[in-house]
C-alpha cells in the first residue's frame, strides 16, 4: 500500500485553517466524514456483505415464512425452497438422518400425575393404558411432585421459559376416558451383553427349542425375553386373550398382577434397606451424621474381584494389553 502523503492543496488548507481566529474557524464550513479523502488509494468497502446480501434476500423472500412463526407447532427449516409442509420433524436440513422426537406437554404430565398420586393407579398399568415408558411415568411423576412442592412454598417457576420450549418442538398429549395413540413403545429389550456372542449350540430335532432354552444356552443366569420385558403381566393377558377370555376380564387381571408386581417389588426394596439399616452404626455429631458398616475384607471372590468387596476397582491389574495373555474365550457356557 503506498504511503498517505498530503498533496499541497491539503497541507496548505490545514495550515490557513489553523492561520484563523476561533470565530472564522468556526465560520467555515466542516468536510464531510463520509467523503472519500484525496489521499486515500484504498477502495470503499460496500454496504453490506454478501452473506448480509443473501441472507435479507432469503428473509424477504422464502425465509418471509418465520418472520411470525406458526404458534403450537415447530418451524424448522425446510432443505428445499418452497417447500413448507413436509419437515417436521428434523430441525438441521444438513442432517436429514437427525428426527426431533415428541415431548409430553404439560397436559399429558398433569394426567399421569393425576393417575398416580390421586387415582392410585400402578405405574405399570398408566403405562400400558397410555403407552409411556416405565422410567418416565416414574419421571413424569417425580418431577410433578417437585414441582408442586416448590409452588405449595411460595417458589416461582420458570413457565415462561417452559411455555416457549414446548412451543418449539413437537409435542404429544392425551385425551382423558378416550383411547389414546401410544407414545413409544413400553415394551421393548434391551441388548444383553450376553446375547452378542456368536455361539453354536446342538439341540435335538425333536423337541421344542424355546425362548427359556436359548437365554440358557447363552448363559445359565439369563432370563427369557418374556420374563426380562418390562410389562410381563401384557404378555400373560394376551395369551388369556387368545384363549377366549373376554378383554375386560383379562384387564382387570393385568392391573392385578400389575399391582401385585409393585407390591412385590417395594416389599423387596423395604427389605434391602432394613438390611442395610441392620448393619448400619449411625454417629451423629453437630454438622454431620457418621455412618459406618461391618466389612470382611476376605470376601474378594475366587478372582479377588468381587463387587461386593472393599476397593474392588483397584489393586488389581487388569491384563487386557499384556502381550501372551489369552484374550480369546476358551469355553462355551
């Protein structure tokens, strides 16, 4: 770049305005800041950018759709131009694989709470009736009771902010003493680590080889799929189902057995901690409260692994990467 030097029509209309007095100073008239200076060789740069350009293009054109967004519904933008009602449900047009999934509005909350706390329906049974997941009835219900919690105390809560999340994305709701459509699937399994094993496993031609045989020939402690699906009870009464029995009484079977599924379980649980209360010793002091257990340090298992061990985690190397350590499996359970 060539250096900036005045030319002498410039140095010298410098020095006469500084020659006058204050008051013909002031008198002059004052250049212009967006003129362009006589000794500047650097080209003005235009008004906006071309990203700038593009972008009031698109907003005034295609993009004029979410200048006043649709209310209740998400508004994503589209991988083609013009073409406003078919994404729904993927929200970056650079990644169709990306779907945004359905959340429960506040509404369907509400319900399932009600349904719980109020009506003392099982959670297995809010679940299969609305088609939910176990872990978000029991979230869902949770998070409700906190919530209430936190207003029954005088705590406000964040609703604008929750108001205008749920406002951009897609939502599900239900519709009490109506069939609803189900949210998920409730009823779906996991994969087990043992299950991902390719073994060969003989069995004879003439016998049945059934679920109950192949968790067994995967591992001797594994269950079947139907005893390790989250809702056993459905499978039971669709089998009564099958054999004649009318769907009401086979309903009201399930949320028997539902319910005595829970019992069960919270007895279980009741149990646990009244075991572990056992062989609890409680010291209470000022600030803290001390609590210390009765352990055998000699139950470390055959493998000085045991999970119920003291420091199980360390003090015992793990030989994945040592070099002529058999790493492959030399037998099938």
């Amino acid at each position: 770049m060539p250096p900036r030097i005045p030319n002498p029509s410039t140095a010298s209309s410098a020095l006469t305005r500084l020659a006058l007095p204050p008051r013909v100073n002031q008198s002059l008239p004052q250049p212009c800041s967006h003129t362009k200076a006589s000794f500047s060789t650097t080209a003005s740069r235009p008004r906006f950018t071309k990203a700038r350009r593009q972008f009031r293009k698109w907003i005034n054109g295609p993009g004029s759709v979410f200048r006043n967004p649709t209310p209740g519904q998400p508004n994503y933008l589209q991988p083609t131009i013009g073409r406003f009602d078919e994404n729904i449900t993927r929200p970056f047009p650079l990644n169709p694989q990306f779907q945004s999934e359905p959340v429960l509005d506040n509404r369907a909350r509400e319900l399932i709470w009600e349904k719980v706390m109020r009506n003392g329906e099982t959670i297995k049974a809010v679940s299969a009736e609305l088609g939910v997941d176990i872990r978000r009835v029991a979230a869902v219900v949770r998070l409700k009771e906190v919530e209430k919690d936190w207003v029954a105390k005088g705590k406000k809560l964040a609703k604008p902010y929750a108001r205008a999340v749920l406002s951009m994305l897609p939502t599900h709701t239900f519709i009490p003493d109506q069939k609803n459509e189900p949210f998920e699937p409730i009823n779906e399994l996991h994969i087990h680590p043992y299950t991902t094993k390719q073994i060969f496993w003989p069995t004879s031609e003439s016998r049945h080889f059934t679920r109950a045989d192949a968790a067994k020939a995967f591992h001797h402690k594994l269950l079947s799929p139907d005893e390790r699906v989250p809702h056993p009870e459905l499978i039971q009464m669709e089998k009564e189902v099958l054999q004649g029995r009318p769907l009401w009484d086979a309903s009201e079977r399930f949320k028997q057995a539902a319910m005595e599924s829970e019992r069960k379980a919270a007895d279980k649980e009741l149990a646990k901690a009244a075991l572990d209360e056992k062989y609890t010793t409680h010291v209470n002091t000022k600030r803290f409260e001390f609590r210390f257990k009765q352990i055998n340090s000699e139950n470390i298992g055959p493998k000085g692994r045991a999970r119920s061990a003291v420091g199980w985690r360390y003090g015992a190397p793990y030989y994945d990467r040592s070099k002529g350590e058999i790493k492959i499996p030399t037998s099938v359970p």
